[in-house]
C-alpha cells in the first residue's frame, strides 16, 4: 500500500518554525493553561481527550439540550465530519439514515452503525428522550472501533444517559410548543392548462383532442392545497437528581406530541418516556448501579416516499379537473358515482372521483377516510445492572448484565370503501392486529489493570461476553364481515363464524455469539500515545469452522507540543499527530445462510391425482461462507491556534472485502431460495476537517464550530463473471441505478441526449456508418439520443454512468453567540456533490398531472433544445427510458435551526425558588437553498441492503418548516 501525504508534514513544520521564529523560551503550554482536560467515553472505558488516538467525534449534552427534534438521532446531523444523518421523510417520528464515513456493504443488512447505550447495545435509539442524553461519542475509525468486532465495521456510537451527582436535589423542566406548514410546494398545472397540454399530446400523436374548451375549467383544484395544512409539535421533559456520599440518582420523564403537515389525522408520533438511573457506593471497594428506561409510541403515517399512492403521490399526479368535493353535478359524470361504497363528506357530498387518473391515485380526502383509527405502537424497556469492584490499589473488576424487551404491533380497520374503479374494496370489512416481541440480553465481564509510575501510564483491559438477540415472536389476528361500517366501533368482542377469523403465529430464530476481547492504552509522559485492541468473536450465523473471526487494531499519537524542543508560540499553541488502522467485522444476514433446508411447497399429484405435500432444499449450501471484513486506516492531525482556534484533520482508507450477498444462479437449478457467499469488495476514502473558535468579551462570548468532509466511494469487485447488477428500479422504467465495479455505490445509470430534434433534415441526416437512421421512430421535438458506445445503434448498450447518488461533500456550521442574558445559535448544514432522480410522476398514468417545467416543451423549430414534444405513444422514449432528463443537483445549504433565548436574572427566579429559568423561540427548517425543484432535496434511502440508494425522490415528504416557543426551568 503507497501512502503519500505530500505536504500536509512540511505545511506544519513551516507554520510551526515560522511561530517560533522570534520565540526565547521553552515552556510546557499545557501546564501553564492549567485546565481540566476533557473526558471521552470510548468502548468499555473513558480517556483523556488530548490522549485519544482514535478518530472519535464527542458531542456533549450542552451542545444539544436546546435543540427540540423529534429523533434523538436527528441531533448529529451536521455536528460531526463524515457522519452523514439524513432524515427519512418529514413524516412526525420518522427515523433518521445515519452513516458513519459513507456506504460499507452492499450485501448483509443496513448500513447503520452499531448503536450502544450505556453499555447496551440496541438497533436504534429512537426510544431514547433527547434531555437523558450525557454524551454521544462516534467511534469512526477501525482503530477505536475495533474494540467491538464483528458489529463495527459500519461505525460505532456510544450513548452515554445522565446519571445522579452529588449534592441537593434538583427538579428541571424542559418544554416547548409550536406549529409547523410546509416550505415549498411545487408548480403543478391549473386545469385549463392541463387540458392543453393533454391535447397537445393527443394531436402530436395524429389524434383528436380530448377537451373541447380546456380554458372552461378554470384553476381547478389545487390537490396540494388539500394534504398541506398546519401540524403541531410539544414536548414536556421533568428530571430530578440528587445525591449524597453514598448514592446518587436520576429519574426522568417525558411527552412528545406531534402531528404532521400532511393531512394530520393519519400523520401524527406520540412518546412517553420514563428513566431510572442509580449508582450506590455500598463500601470504598464495591459500587452497584443501574439503568432503566421505558419509552410508549403510537403513531401513524402516510406513504412517505412511494409514487403508488398515499395522499403525496395522488396530490401530485391527479388532474385539477376532478374536484375535492362534489356539489355541482353539471361538472362531473354522474354514472360514476353510483357505487353504494363512495366515500362521503360530513354532508353527505361525495368525494371527487377522477375519471382520467386511476390505479392508486385517489382523492386524498377520501382516503383519509378509510385510515382513520390505524395506528402502530410500540413498548419498549431497555436497562442493565452492573457491579464494579476495586482492589488490589490498581485493578477494577465490572460485571453488567444488559437487556431490552420490545413489544410493537399495529391495529387497522379497513372498511368497504370504493375509491375509483382501480381501488376499492366492496366486498367485506376486516379488523386486524399484528403483536410482536423480541427479547434480547448479554453479559459482560471486564478486568482493568491501571497504573502510572514515573512518566509512563498504562490501562489494560480484558474482558468477555456472551449475546443473545432475536428470541422473538409474534402473532396476527384478523376479523372479516364484521356488523359495522366505522372504525370507532371496530372490535374484537363480536361473535362471528369461524371462517370469518384468519390467525397466524410465527416464532424467531435466535442468534447468539460469544467473545473476548482486549486493550492495552499506554502514553510516555502524555507525550508518546499507543493503543491496541484486540477481539475475538463466535457468531452462530455462521458454519463450525467458520464460527470465530479476530479483529486487531493499533493506534499511535504524538503532543508534540510536550517534547523539550517546542517553543511556546502565539500560533500553533498545540499540536497532536495521530495514526491508526483496525479490522471490523460483519454478520448482518439471517441465521443459517450457509446451510441448505428442506422446506414444504414443492407439491406434486399421484396417479389418482391428489396433491402430495413436497419438500425440496431451500438454496444451494455454502459452508466456507465467513464474515465480511472491513480494514481502515486514518492519519491525523489536532491543533489549537491563536490560543482560540482547534483545528482537526482526518484522513482515512477503509475497505470492506468479502461482501456477504445472495448470487444469482440459473433458473434450472430449481432451487426457491438465492445462496449466499462473499462475492464483493468495495472502498471509501475522504477527508474530514473540523474547525472552531471561542472567545470571551467580558459580557459577550462567541462559539462557532465549523466542519466539513469529503467521500470517494467505489466498488472494487462483484461476482466473478459480472461487471455490474442493477439495484433501484422505477416504474415501467425498469432500473435506474446501479452497483458497477470501479463505480460509486448506487450510481444512476441511463441514456444520454444531445439535444432536441428541430426538423425531419436533422433526424434524416443523424445515421450510423452504413447510412441507417439511428433513431428510425424519431420525430421533430423528440431527444437526440446518443450512441456512446459507437456500435451504429442505440439501446441498453448506450447506457452510461449519469451521476452519483451518494453526496461527495457533508458540511455543517453552529454558531453561538451570547451577551449578558441573552443567547443565539444559528446552525447550518448541507450536502454538495450529488444528484437526485426525480420520480414525482407516473409514467404508466398518461393523464397525471405535470410540473409547469412542461410549459417549456418543445412546440416547433427553435422553441427549446431542452424539453421534448409532449407525446403519449413516446415511439422515441423521451420519457420512458433512464436518462438525465431526470437528474437534477442534489447540492443544498438548510439553516436548520434558529434559537433565540434569554435567561432571567436569578435576583428574580431566587424570589420564586427557581435557580434558573431561560425562554426561547425556535425557527426550524426556516431556509433551504437549491436548485433542487422537489420538495425537498434532503432525501435518504429505504434503509435495507439492496434498496440502500439515496436521492430517489418518488413523492417525498418533505420536512416541515416550524416555529417554537419553549422553556427551561431549573428549582
């Protein structure tokens, strides 16, 4: 492996000699600031921020406390260099796509980091109240990330919750409440000029028009006016902690309340929190504690990135000809309002039914109807209990014993209901209810050996553990033809006949592992800074003799403003070189992939021709399936400068080999089931800089903390006798993007045009070498499509890489400015590099409504060389095939949050008994800069492993602009 960091030593050393030219003595900096240095948390352990080798981002309760989201998760955004956290839809309680230093597999499970709270590893934390929050430390290179093997390879982030201190009791409120609206709506055609533009489309194709006086519909009606209205969002957060020489506690609870922007009656997210925290000091040697948290959702959503249905995709796509409601009969068809089951206003007025746009798209006004009373929910109860024990002056033996218990399901009643001729259901009603549970525990043991004698200072950690997830289970209850017609009298207790009752149970398949792990930490006069890990893990996923994988790392750190030679300087005040490289591990399929079963379903008759119950292997067997394995190195850089400025740079390598992925195998093997096997290698590499400044005036401070980052992603092998698969497909379109070798992961995939075809000479004189029409279907107005790869024809062979789903650049800004009792933050983030495919209509609806960009159509020579003509037989495919006629940047700047605040003098809050009372105003969401057209450019994936692109925007609901007024209170 060449390394070549170029110049970045000599710039240093040149800043460096240049500072100290004038310089007349030698000090130790640090020992003259004398400050308290920071403590991060790491895995199994805390250390010395100036000591860390690793590339850890730490994020404090202080820097998030006064942010109101919805999604624990949501916070990081924007606040740590190459954690890109992009929020899955607007939608209230919607989840957040984190990813750690970009996409590291393409084959087994999601891409999300392993997440671990006080020593308890979980799947998310969106269970988890925002104020309980300690600390947040990203584990982001295999270095510090190693310590926790087979489940690192995609990031660790370690969550630390707040525990009791010493000293009187103390009762907090944290609260606030606000509205939000949308921000953007997009520019649809009014119904007079939908119905030219639909004539024009049926007179280029030699038809007659289908509207005889377009302009005699007027506006029409506004679908977007119909979903978009006013959510609300609240938020109640009570604490008390306490303690005294012996024991100290913290117990919280907490309510958070939010409806949605899109139709509000089915988009709504309720939590309940509740936390108990305690440590007990029982003697100088023994320390006992315990966490302990329960969290209560229900809620519901709409289609929050489908184009097939749901109130987003059908307000986009209906006519504006159709109305909301029907009162005047004279504008509508009456023969199609006969179905007893139309869905009805309060007035008896029935919703308005499309007699052009069909298949799922419906009137969202309707199809609110037959979704109230659905909801899911979940139960949540997550704690451990540890004990630690000191002894022998320097070690310290702790045992935990972790777990979580989650209960989720969902109730829904779907009546009779007739919709349009392409959506209903008239023949009977159904209740149903899904329950599920999954318990999940592991137990740890670690022994620390710490000590410091003379300059040297040494930590040694063993330890070992043993996990059991997914015991799990779940059953699903549906009632049919049940004696009602509204979902408020929807139950279970009614006595109906048993082939009206379907239920089905299912249990889970456990997973359990085992291993060992270590570290050594050591630092020479907290100059000369070396870790080492070490672990070994055993997974059951896997076959005997590849059950157990090994995962080292080393790290090394120089301050080298510590060494004798450095001179105190007003410039570089502090420098700290740091390097380091560890192998991560990855298991994330379902048990037993490796083996082939026997399962039912191959079915076949005898002679007397009766159905015999078949049994036939499941899938190919593959006993040397074993881990992914991911290496990654990182070399870096801390500064502080000025005596106010800290400068950080993080250059790293990281390259997952072995890709877990099911192949693809001829149809007449006959098996049901794809096999799985490590058929891929793929890397990312970047640069992470993080800048930031503090300086006090007296009555006026200011805190700006700037960072930026940069990903190369590119897939490096796939199965031997492929180049490429296709992953995300759109409608009749078929794919749109794909995992190619030597490309970015996703990348989207399609024809190119040079331009627009301005008359028959143009497309009479574009031919191959043998003088044939390239494109023999062409017609004035249609795209010039190119043949790329010169073979005298265009068709799938054309296709070329159009651009890259995965942002190239992630930045955030924070700034904070105070002044006497009044405080300001701004914060700031945005992506760069990327592009978005624009999904919002369906091609298999010729009537959907369009965007006004069609207004630019093609209309005759010289009118665009841009848009095509508007056809419906599209002979040339202008807008059928994959091509950048749908891209568009996905490059943004989002001010997402505003905070205005001010603090009461405490002579007024003392007279109440109140230590500390501070209110604000919040803006969220407030600007979005782009030239994205969409509702909104910040746009995740579907989060699984083969769906796993960014920047697919099929009707996005977009994030809500909002205002908050709020409190802190402090007795």
């Amino acid at each position: 492996m060449n390394i070549r960091i170029p110049t970045s030593l000599g710039v240093i050393a040149a800043l460096y000699f240049t500072a100290n030219f004038n310089a007349q003595t030698k000090k130790d900096t640090l020992s003259k600031e004398n400050k308290i240095d920071e403590i991060v948390v790491i895995g199994y352990g805390t250390q010395k921020k100036s000591n860390v080798t690793g590339a850890i981002a730490s994020i404090k309760a202080s820097d998030i406390e006064n942010i109101p989201t919805g999604k624990p998760e949501q916070v990081l955004q924007g606040r740590a260099a190459g954690v890109s956290v992009v929020t899955n839809s607007g939608q209230p309680g919607a989840a957040a796509t984190v990813r750690v230093r970009g996409i590291t597999s393409f084959g087994a499970g999601s891409n999300s980091p392993l997440w671990v709270v006080d020593g308890i590893v979980v799947d998310n934390i969106g269970w988890l109240n925002q104020s309980d929050i300690e600390s947040i430390e990203v584990l982001k290179d295999g270095a510090s990330s190693a310590i926790y093997g087979v489940s690192a390879a995609k990031g660790v982030i370690l969550v630390t919750t707040k525990k009791g201190k010493k000293g009187k009791l103390t009762l907090s409120y944290n609260g606030f409440y606000g509205f939000s609206n949308t921000a953007k709506k997009l520019d649809l055609l009014d119904a007079s000029q939908y119905a030219k533009i639909i004539n024009e489309g049926f007179t280029n194709d030699g038809q007659a028009p289908k509207f005889a006086n377009p302009d005699s519909f007027g506006k029409g009606t506004n679908w977007q006016n119909t979903i978009f209205g006013t959510g609300e969002k609240s938020s109640h957060e009570i604490s008390i902690t306490g303690g005294n020489d012996k024991s100290s506690y913290y117990t919280s609870f907490g309510y958070f309340d939010q409806t949605g922007i899109v139709m509000s009656d089915i988009s709504y997210y309720k939590r309940i929190n509740a936390r108990f925290n305690s440590t007990h000091k029982v003697t100088d040697y023994l320390t006992l504690g315990q966490t302990f948290a329960y969290t209560h959702t229900k809620s519901q959503g709409v289609s929050a990135n489908e184009e097939f249905g749901g109130p987003l995709a059908s307000a986009v796509n209906l006519d504006p000809i159709t109305p909301e409601v029907v009162t005047d009969w004279s504008m509508v068809d009456p023969s199609g309002y006969t179905n007893p089951y139309i869905i009805r206003d309060p007035y008896g007025n029935p919703y308005g039914i499309s007699r052009y746009v069909n298949n799922e798209m419906t009137n969202p006004r309707a199809f609110r109807e037959i979704q109230r009373g659905n909801y899911s929910w979940s139960d949540d109860f997550v704690g451990n209990v540890f004990a630690e024990l000191k002894f022998l002056e320097h070690f310290t033996f702790k045992t935990s014993l972790n777990g979580k218990k989650s209960y989720w399901g969902s109730r829904s009643f779907t009546p009779k209901y007739y919709l349009s001729p392409n959506f209903s259901n008239t023949g009977f009603n159904s209740l149903n209810k899904v329950d599920e549970n999954k318990f999940e525990w592991s137990m740890e043991n670690t022994l620390t050996y710490q000590n410091k004698f003379g300059n040297h200072s040494i930590n040694i950690m063993v330890g070992q553990g043993v996990y059991r997830y997914n015991i799990s289970g779940g059953a699903s209850l549906t009632y049919s033809n049940l004696p009602i017609d509204h979902w408020y009298d929807a139950s279970f207790n009614f006595d109906i006949p048993q082939d009206d009752i379907t239920a089905k149970g299912w249990d889970g398949i456990q997973t359990r592992k085992a291993s060992y792990f270590g570290r050594i930490i050591y630092d020479y006069a907290d100059k000369y800074l070396f870790t080492g890990t070490i672990r070994r893990d055993g997974s059951s996923k896997f076959a005997t003799n590849q059950h157990w994988g090994t995962f080292p790392s080393m790290s090394l750190g120089w301050n080298v403003h510590k060494e004798d030679f450095w001179l105190d300087n007003k410039v570089v005040n502090s420098l700290k070189l740091r390097g380091g490289y560890g192998v991560l591990g990855n298991d994330e399929m379902e048990n037993f992939r490796f083996a082939n079963f026997m399962v039912s379903g191959s079915n076949y008759t005898n002679s007397g021709n009766n159905i015999i119950i078949g049994y036939a292997p499941s899938t190919l067997a593959n006993p040397h399936l074993k881990w992914e394995q991911t290496s990654q190195l990182n070399i870096a850089a801390d500064f502080k400068l000025f005596n106010n400025f800290t400068f950080t740079a993080d250059w790293y390598k990281k390259k997952t080999t072995d890709i877990l992925r099911q192949i693809n195998i001829p149809g007449y093997v006959g098996m049901p089931n794809l096999p799985w096997s490590n058929v891929g290698d793929m890397e990312n590499s970047g640069l992470e800089l993080e800048l930031g400044y503090k300086k006090n005036w007296n009555d006026f401070s200011i805190s700006v903390n700037g960072n930026f980052a940069t990903i190369k992603n590119k897939v490096l092998r796939l199965e031997d006798d492929i180049d490429y698969f296709n992953l995300a497909s759109f409608q009749t379109m078929g794919p749109i993007s794909r995992v190619a070798v030597g490309q970015p992961y996703g990348s989207f995939y399609g024809q190119t045009y040079s331009g627009v075809f301005q008359n028959q000479a143009q497309i009479d004189s574009y031919v191959n070498a043998n003088g044939d029409r390239l494109l023999p279907n062409a017609r004035p107005g249609d795209f010039i499509w190119q043949d790329n790869n010169g073979d005298g024809k265009i068709d799938e062979e054309d296709k070329v890489n159009l651009g890259n789903s995965i942002p190239k650049y992630t930045f955030g800004l924070t700034v904070n400015l105070n002044y006497k009792n009044f405080d300001f933050m701004v914060f700031a983030q945005g992506q760069a590099g990327n592009k978005i495919f624009q999904g919002l209509r369906r091609l298999d609806l010729l009537d959907a409504n369009y965007q006004t960009k069609v207004l630019d159509r093609w209309t005759g020579e010289g009118s665009t060389n841009d848009n095509p003509r508007i056809t419906r037989n599209d002979p040339n495919h202008n807008y059928s095939w994959m091509s950048s006629y749908y891209l568009q940047k996905g490059d943004y700047i989002r001010v997402k949050l505003v905070q205005l605040g001010y603090t009461l003098p405490k002579d007024v809050t003392s007279r109440f008994g109140m230590s500390k009372v501070r209110l604000y105003i919040t803006g969220e969401n407030l600007f979005t800069f782009t030239k994205y057209t969409g509702y909104d450019p910040e746009i995740a994936g579907r989060n699984n492993s083969e769906q796993d692109i960014v920047g697919v925007d099929r009707a996005y609901y977009p994030q809500a602009r909002t205002f908050l007024l709020g409190a802190n209170i402090q007795f």
